[in-house]
C-alpha cells in the first residue's frame, strides 16, 4: 500500500488585505510539522504543494524543518476555491437579491479589524458558501464549486492512480481542497465537502492509504504536533 498525506497550509492572515501569507504562528506551526514528520521517519517520496504563497511557504518551513524531503512540486489543482472572487462577485450579487444575507454581510465588514472578526465573518461566509455550492448563484467570473471540485479529484486520481508500490506522497494544501479529497473518497454527499473544511485545523494531517486506484481514508485532521493551544483554524 502507498500513503498519501494530505497537509493543510500554516495559519494565514485572514482578515488583512494580503491575506495569502503565513502568520509567525503558521510559520511555527509548518516548522512543528516537518519536525514530528521527521521523527515518524517516514521516507518521503514525493512532495506537491498547490501554488498559493501559503502553500509555498508551508512546504518550504516543513523542508526546513526535515532536512532531505524532495522539493516540491508546484500543482495548481490542490488550490483552494476561489474564496476572494466568491466574496467580491457572489457575495455582491447575493446581498442584491436577499436582505438578510445583504445585513450579515455588512456585519462581518463592520466587525472586520475587530477581536469578534471572525465570528461575524463565519455566520455570514456559511450562508454565502451554501447557496454558492449549491449551485443557487454564481459569477462568470468566478470559478464554480463543481468546477473546483472537479480538479481537486483529478489531482487526487493521477497520485492515486500512478505506476509504483508502497509510496508515499506529500501534498500541502488548502482546507477546501483536503475537504473535497476526503469527501470523494467516502463517496459522500457533496454538501460533506463544506461541513469538514469548516473544521480544518492548520498544518492538520489526513492520510490516505491506497494501491492501484483503490483508496481509503486511514486519518483526517489529526494535530499530534501542536497542543490544544497551539491549533488554529484560519
């Protein structure tokens, strides 16, 4: 059997206008990583990271931190949903066609440089991601949620499907993209997808064991290098 570990981005800085770049904290937290990983002694094959920044510099603190892993190699079909043309085009035409959702919508820009940030900006970002993925609106401009999860399983089948035994590939990537991987493999309902990337830790572990196309679900959003305190979800 081969393994592949499927490896969340460090914690990003979510709420600034440069928002695709690790935190100090994601940056210790993808160093935590490469160091438990080291200590597992697990050969490492192969390394692919989708091509955000926080991927990129995931990978690179998880190499620094495990001297010898293969140099990764750039996929962009491990990248995560279009979250900013989501907000800037969906979101702006959902707030036309619904009051409730336009009042959440100002709320979580209201409450943006603000401790409560986060949770202003969840209650609406939860209503936007259901009727988006629902397929109830959607932009031109914006890559679609089928289409989204339509090259994350075409990234997941070339590792999964590739020639050679016992193997063990490292993907870093995005919640939404691990969502969606694990979400095909349990053949589960779509809507799946969307519920587990709300609960995606930072640096968090899914492993998957497969051999010849056949794939199972071994791990999923494991922190054994962090403690309680140290986990981070955005």
């Amino acid at each position: 059997m081969s393994r592949l570990l499927l490896v969340r981005h460090g914690q990003a800085r979510a709420f600034e206008e440069d928002s695709d770049r690790l935190t100090d904290r994601g940056e210790e937290q993808s160093r935590r990583f490469g160091e438990w990983l080291a200590r597992q002694g697990t050969r490492i094959n192969e390394v692919r990271c989708g091509s955000l920044l926080r991927h990129r510099q995931t990978a690179d603190q998880i190499g620094l931190a495990f001297p010898g892993l293969p140099t990764a190699v750039i996929d962009e079909r491990w990248n995560e949903f279009d979250s900013t043309g989501v907000m800037a085009h969906v979101a702006t035409q959902l707030a036309l066609r619904d009051t409730r959702f336009a009042e959440l919508l100002e709320a979580s820009r209201a409450y943006r440089k603000t401790p409560e940030a986060n949770r202003y900006f969840q209650r609406m970002f939860e209503v936007l991601m259901t009727r988006w993925t629902n397929g109830n609106i959607g932009s031109d401009q914006v890559e679609s949620w089928a289409a989204f999860q339509s090259r994350v399983r075409a990234g997941l089948k070339e590792i999964t499907e590739a020639a050679g035994d016992s193997r063990t590939v490292l993907v870093v990537a995005s919640g939404g993209s691990i969502a969606t991987a694990v979400q095909t493999v349990l053949r589960a309902a779509d809507a799946t997808a969307l519920e587990l990337n709300w609960r995606m830790r930072n640096t968090s572990l899914t492993e998957m064991l497969f051999s010849r196309g056949r794939v199972s679900l071994d791990l999923f959003n494991a922190v054994p290098h962090l403690t309680a305190d140290e986990a981070t979800y955005r």
